[in-house]
C-alpha cells in the first residue's frame, strides 16, 4: 500500500531538483527528472520503488539515481531511443523517458541501490587557489595532502593538472588537463606552490580503470555538462598511467592515522574535502574537528596545519571555499562561493 505522504515528499524531491537543475545550466537533466516525476504513476517496479522509497528521497539523492540510470541506458547504447534527446536536440522527454523507463525496467532498478558517485576535478581549483592564499598567508609553499571523501580520487592527481585562476597559473606546464573557472572577483595572491604528496580515503573508492565504476561515473555527470565529461575521461587516463594513492577507509579513522604521521620541516600538512562534510553524519565530523583543533594546538610554524573545505552553507545553500591554519586564530577564513561543479569561482579572499 503506497504511503501518501512518503510519496508527496518524493514528489516534492524530485520537483527541487527540477528547480536545481535549472539554476545550475543543466536543463536537459531537468527535463529528465521532471519526465520521471511526470511518469511516476505508471506501470513496473521501478517506478514503484519510487514511489514507495523508505527514505528521506532529497537526502539520498533519489532523483539522480533515477537519472543517472536513464543516462547509463543511453551511454550503453542499451535505449538508442533516447539518442536525440541527449545529443540536445529539442525534442520532448516525457515520451522518450517513459518509454524506456517500460522498456528497461529491470535494468534500471539497480540505479536505486546506491547514492550517486561523482567526482569532478574542476573542484579542485578551488584547493590550488586556497594554496596560494596560505603562502600569502605566511605559510611554506610544499604542501602534504590529505583528502577525505575522494570517491575515485581525481583530486589526488591534482598535481598533474595546470590551473588559470583568474589570471595566476599554477602546476605543471605539461599537465595532462588545464581547468580554468570562470573568476569571478579580485585574483588570488600569485605564490610558487608546491605539492609533495597526495593521499586519500573513500568509504567505497572507485577505481577509475574498471568500466563499469567507470560508467557510474559518467552517468552521474550531467549530460548538458560536456566539459565535465571531457575532464573524466582525461583523469581516468591519468589513473590507468599511475594510480592515485586511494585507499578505503573511515574518514574520522583516516585524519586520526594522517595526523599522527611524521611531518617534514618546512610542509604545510593539509586536509581538504569537497561536498562531503554533510555525508559525515555528527559524530564523525565530531572526531574530525577534534582532532584537527588537537594537532592544530601543537603546530609550528616549521610544521603548520591547514584546512581547505569546499562544502554547502546549509543557510544559504551555497557552496563555499573555507580555510583554517595554525599556527594562527585557527579561524574558518571565507574565500570564496563556488560553484558546485567548479564552473566558477567568486574570489572574497584578501
């Protein structure tokens, strides 16, 4: 029996993301959510299971996993139907996605199973421009990184990529990928940066040589989204050249192990995260805290400790560029609203 109000908050959920879509550039992506919102009476079980989803449907992130499925079908060739609609031809939706949605219903449903995996390496920027703020900052220009939450760890190659912020280059001349945001604002302050090391953990990582994870991932990316798609298929080259340093792991567990690691003089040693601090849950973010502020408290300015996060002001529903250091008021210092698929960056740093 369908419970009424879970369905109205699935309904809901998928009508925000509608609205989101929309405001970040992804029409098309829209326009396949609100055909699954439109098609969500009919018949099969993937569209009851839908319906009747136990969850909380906007914090699973239930809309995108139905999406992703329908571009999975159209990237495997499995719906050659829905071609026109994905290459952006105007064409309508509702028709094109319900009919697979018929066709394909069994293959579908596995899309339901898990949350959505995305791991974009434009973010990434917004760690290179934090960098060179630190260095303004008075910190050493090596850098040992940390990242938790690195999905299939794009970001750990960063030091494989050449960034153009707003007019500052950093990284490697030669680099296998060049991202550059639109900026917005003042540039950050110019500094040679340096990166000694890359290291991550995922609770479920994803190796970017397997297809099929592979696939995932480039169902997830929006299809309108083409520079996005480009970037993917670069870092996962990159990968199969030399794997990033990716290992599953707890995140709290990981800093805890992180933190307790000797530190060369003269390394600024730095976690870094993006959009996943809200995936945490408290008492993770708990331990993570306490642990930073606690190695924080006995930094030096041989040995200094930072803090770049790139996550979501639950208040106002952006996407914010925040840093922290020590030695130092160990304050989170506001440098920038970004964009939640590094399309571009507004520079508040001073």
């Amino acid at each position: 029996m369908t419970d009424w109000m879970a369905l109205e908050d699935v309904r809901t959920a998928f009508a925000n993301q509608v609205d989101y879509c929309r405001a970040n550039d992804a029409p098309l992506t829209a326009a396949v959510v609100q055909a699954i919102l439109d098609g969500m009476a009919g018949p099969g079980a993937f569209r009851a299971k839908l319906r009747d989803w136990p969850g909380k449907p906007m914090a699973d992130a239930l809309p995108l996993r139905a999406a992703g499925g329908l571009h999975a079908l159209y990237l495997t060739g499995a719906a050659p139907s829905l071609a026109p609609l994905y290459a952006g031809e105007a064409v309508d939706a509702g028709p094109l996605i319900n009919a697979a949605i018929d066709a394909h219903d069994a293959a579908l449903l596995p899309w339901l199973d898990g949350p959505p995996q995305t791991n974009e390496a434009a973010r990434s920027s917004n760690y290179a421009a934090a960098m060179l703020w630190l260095v303004a900052r008075g910190l050493p220009g090596r850098f040992e990184c940390i990242e938790i939450g690195s999905s299939a760890g794009i970001n750990l190659m960063m030091d494989r990529y050449r960034y153009d912020l707003g007019g500052v280059g950093v990284g490697p001349a030669d680099a296998a990928m060049r991202i550059a945001p639109e900026w917005r604002g003042p540039p950050p302050p110019e500094a040679e940066v340096e990166i000694v090391s890359l290291r991550g953990c995922d609770v479920a990582p994803i190796d970017l040589t397997d297809p099929q994870a592979l696939l995932r991932l480039r169902a997830y990316a929006w299809p309108e989204h083409r520079l996005r798609a480009q970037r993917l298929e670069i870092a996962a080259a990159e990968a199969a050249r030399r794997a990033p340093e990716l290992v599953e792991a707890d995140a709290a567990a990981f800093v805890a192990e992180a933190l307790a690691r000797s530190q060369a003089a003269g390394t600024v040693r730095v976690l870094m995260h993006t959009i996943v601090w809200q995936y945490l849950g408290e008492a993770r973010q708990a331990a993570i805290t306490a642990a930073m502020e606690a190695a924080g408290a006995a930094a030096t300015a041989e040995r200094p400790l930072a803090w770049i996060a790139v996550e979501a002001n639950r208040q106002t529903f952006r996407h914010e560029l925040t840093v922290r250091y020590w030695p130092g008021d160990g304050a989170p210092h506001l440098l920038a609203g970004a964009h939640a698929h590094g399309a571009w960056v507004e520079w508040m740093g001073v």
